[in-house]
C-alpha cells in the first residue's frame, strides 16, 4: 500500500494529479490511498466539492487522517515543504499526522519551487529514506529516475459544451491574477478563476473553482505565467478536448507540455520502489 499525501489547496493542479495517481495505482490493482492534509482555510467539503466537480468517482480519499503507516509519495516535493511552511497553522492533530507519513520511506517527485524551505522541510520531518523521480525534461539538472506527469483522462466526466465566454484565464494566486491583470484588457470576453480569498477586481469577470464544467464554458484558454510551471494541466487539457491557446508568456513546462503527446500515467518508477 501507498499513501499520496496532498497538502495543496483544492483545486490546485497537485490535488488533481494525486487523485489521478490514486486511482490509477487501484485500477491496476495496487492498493493507495489519498492522503490530503486539508489547507486551513479550505474545509473537507471543498476537497470533495473539487474532486467530485472533475471527476466520475471519489473513492480512496482520507481527510486529516490515513490507514498506514509506511511508503508515502508525493507528486512535488512542494507538497512537504508547504506542510513545514504551514507547521504553525495546522491544528495539532494535523502535525502529527505529517510526521508519522514522512518519518519513513517518501517517493518525491523532484520540483524546485522552494529550493531553501526543502531542505529545511526535510530536516524537520527526517524521513528515514527519500526516493526522487524527476522530469527531466522539465529539470534538466534534477535528481532521481526518470518521471513525467500524466493526466489520466478515463475518469474525467464529459464536458458539455456550453460557451458562456471567450476567453479563460487562471488568477487562483496573487501571481497569476497579476499576471492575468497586465494583459486581460485585450480580452474583454472572459472569464479568470480565482479562489474565493484575498482582494479581486471587480471589473472582471472572476470564476470561484471549482467551476462547474469549466472545460466546457470557454473558447480559448490565455495562458500568462512566466515562471516554470513544472505541469500545466491545463494545456494537455486543452490539447486533449481541442480548445484553442493563446500564450501570452511561456515558460520550460509549458514547451513541454504543449508538445507533449497525450498518454495515460506511467507507474512503473513507483512501483519498483513499492
């Protein structure tokens, strides 16, 4: 058995590709659970809501809790440095609940989102073994055996086409609603997701995820990040269901991605450490 510890915000690209990767590990017959620690300003009904909003089932999903104690995989290292960042915020039982999943073998997807803070992340949970698999594609110069992230399309529900807008940005944190700002006059048909915090701009056209059938209400996703974006969903999305892409900045990953043939996950580096 597995444990894929998730310490993202719903709807957040990393929820969703651990969910995936959980299910796709079951269907195959080897037993994981989704282990999400929930983000303090978001409840367990807004992880369901985001789960149950994309996809057919919501099945193996444990909530400030887990079943195991033993292998744990996270799909970016992000998902224990946020979990150390974050160590003050948590309710105690929540703390606990980290360390007794890091303190022995973690399967870590290797990302350089924060550089310093892992290494601190590290210190703090001393898990007894880490095991690293990278995109090397992404990360030339990163550490472990060879993985890319995949989106596992079998379990999505069916869009329904129903354009209410032209254009979809993504504004769901400071950054990239900034991002979106500097260029969204050019779009005034559009529509930018947000989650329901921090100050927006009434003026525009701001999305709560989740969003009921998002792939289905827009025409043409805008695409504005200009820092790497190690596994922009959203792309193979729009390739998988042929919507149109603007990019507006670009970035390694999203060369990647936008070039990268639609295939369903490959577990094989996973299981070889299970």
């Amino acid at each position: 058995m597995i444990n894929i510890v998730c310490t993202a915000k719903p709807c957040d690209g990393l929820l969703y590709y651990s969910y995936e990767y959980c299910s796709y590990l079951n269907s195959i017959g080897t037993h994981a659970c989704l282990i999400i620690i929930s983000h303090p300003m978001f409840t367990e009904e807004d992880y369901f809501n985001a789960i149950t909003e994309k996809y057919t089932f919501y099945d193996n999903v444990i909530v400030n809790d887990f079943a195991y104690s033993g292998v744990s995989l996270i799909m970016g290292r992000s998902m224990m440095t946020l979990g150390y960042k974050g160590r003050e915020s948590y309710k105690i039982d929540q703390l606990l609940l980290l360390h007794l999943l890091f303190r022995d073998k973690v399967i870590s997807v290797y990302s350089e989102n924060h550089p310093v803070e892992y290494s601190q992340a590290l210190e703090y949970f001393c898990p007894e073994e880490v095991i690293d698999l990278c995109d090397y594609d992404i990360y030339p110069n990163g550490e472990g055996k060879q993985f890319e992230k995949r989106i596992w399309f079998d379990i999505y529900k069916p869009i329904e086409k129903d354009i209410q807008f032209q254009y979809l940005f993504n504004g769901t944190n400071s950054q990239y609603y900034n991002a979106a700002k500097s260029v969204i006059q050019k779009y005034p048909d559009h529509g930018i997701m947000i989650y329901d915090i921090g100050i927006i701009n009434s003026r525009f056209n701001n999305l709560v995820v989740p969003i009921p059938n998002v792939l289905g209400i827009f025409e043409t996703y805008v695409y504005t990040k200009s820092i790497l974006d190690p596994a922009p969903r959203i792309i193979q999305e729009c390739i998988y269901y042929k919507k149109d892409m603007i990019f507006e900045a670009t970035n390694r990953g999203a060369e990647v991605y936008k070039n990268r043939k639609i295939q369903k996950p490959n577990v094989e580096n996973i299981l070889n450490e299970l």
